[in-house]
C-alpha cells in the first residue's frame, strides 16, 4: 500500500524550528521541495553547502535553511533563474544589504505570454544597438503582422 500524498508545506523563516541542525528530509518538507531539489541547488549555489555527518548525512543549518527559502522564493515566485538568482543572492551578500534589487542585466523568466512589441523585451543583453538586430528585429516584426 501506498502512503497518502502530504500538502507540501512552505514556511517563513521566523517559523523555522529552532534547531541546530536539520537533515536534508526535513528541510524538503520545510521548503515543500523534493530533496533532489536541494541536492540540485547545491550544485548550483555555493553559500548552500551543507556539512555531512560521519555517516554521510546532509547536516544543514538554520540560515542554510534560511537560503533555501530565499532561493524557492526567488525561483518559484519571482520567477527568476538559476543564474539571475545566483547572481541576486551574490551581490546582495557583496552589498550586505539583503533587501537589495537585482543587479543589472539579471534577467528574469519570460512571461508565459510573450507580448511581441516594438519595444525590446529583454534588456541588460541588448543595450548595445547593433544595425544586425535591429535587421532581425524589424524582420521578426513584418513576419509577426503577415501571420495575424
């Protein structure tokens, strides 16, 4: 038989149990990620490196539980990316200020209904104006309206 499937529960960080350290299980359920997830996210984020135990366990810390709950939130509800996360998280702790915007050029994931403009969507990539974008770009353009 089959175990019944829990609601993934997400906290805040005033929430967190006050505990010295947390296995990797615990901190999933805290978050309402799978632990492929957070071993994933260790990869991609050098300030979450937990420590393992003598027998190989991942031992994590209140602000590395703190940080997992950062980076969910920015992925998950300010849609960024891995990399634009990365490189929020990097200068806000450059800056020590950890209410600081996203530095530029960060971009975040496209909206699930690109809009086509004649306005450049992405900025930070395309500042520098090149005569062959905007070939491409008024190209795409004229293809778009012969579509409609």
């Amino acid at each position: 038989m089959s175990e019944p499937k829990i609601a993934p529960m997400t906290i805040t960080p005033e929430e967190i149990p006050d505990k010295l350290y947390f296995r990797i299980g615990e901190v999933a359920r805290l978050a309402g990620i799978k632990p492929y997830v957070l071993r994933f996210w260790e990869t991609e984020f050098s300030a979450l490196d937990p420590k393992k135990s003598g027998t190989g366990h991942r031992l994590y810390r209140r602000k590395e539980v703190q940080l997992v709950l950062e980076i969910k939130r920015l992925l998950y509800e300010k849609r960024y990316t891995i990399e634009g996360a990365r490189k929020f998280l990097d200068g806000r702790s450059k800056n020590g200020d950890p209410a600081a915007p996203a530095p530029a050029g960060v971009s975040k994931r496209a909206p699930a209904k690109p809009a086509l403009s004649s306005q450049p969507v992405q900025t930070g990539f395309f500042d520098v104006p090149s005569p062959l974008l905007e070939t491409v770009r008024k190209e795409l353009l004229e293809i778009a309206e012969l579509l409609k």
